[in-house]
C-alpha cells in the first residue's frame, strides 16, 4: 500500500503534468495565431502585387 507521502508525490505529479497540458495548448494556440497572421500579411503582399501587375 502507499504511504501518504507517495499519494502526496503522486498527486504533485498528476497536478504538474496537467499544468504542463495546459501550457502546451495555449503555446499551440499562440502559434497558430501567429500562422494564421503571417498567411494573412502574405496572401495581402500577393493580391497587391496582383493588382498592381493587372492594371499598369
């Protein structure tokens, strides 16, 4: 059987590997908000260029 020290350990852990879940999908939603962005700055430069080309 486990000693209250090993559910206490046990339960540390449990804690800290959801935290780390946590942080691990705000970190991925920041970088696809970043993605999402910098696709966004790109397609803008390619329809300016675009439109540029098609009426000079």
């Amino acid at each position: 059987m486990s000693t209250p020290d090993e559910s206490e350990e046990r339960a540390r852990n449990r804690q800290i590997a959801q935290n780390e879940q946590r942080r691990k999908a705000v970190t991925a939603i920041r970088v696809s908000g970043w993605a999402i962005f910098i696709t966004f700055v790109i397609a803008a430069i390619v329809a300016g260029i675009v439109w540029a080309w098609t009426h000079r």
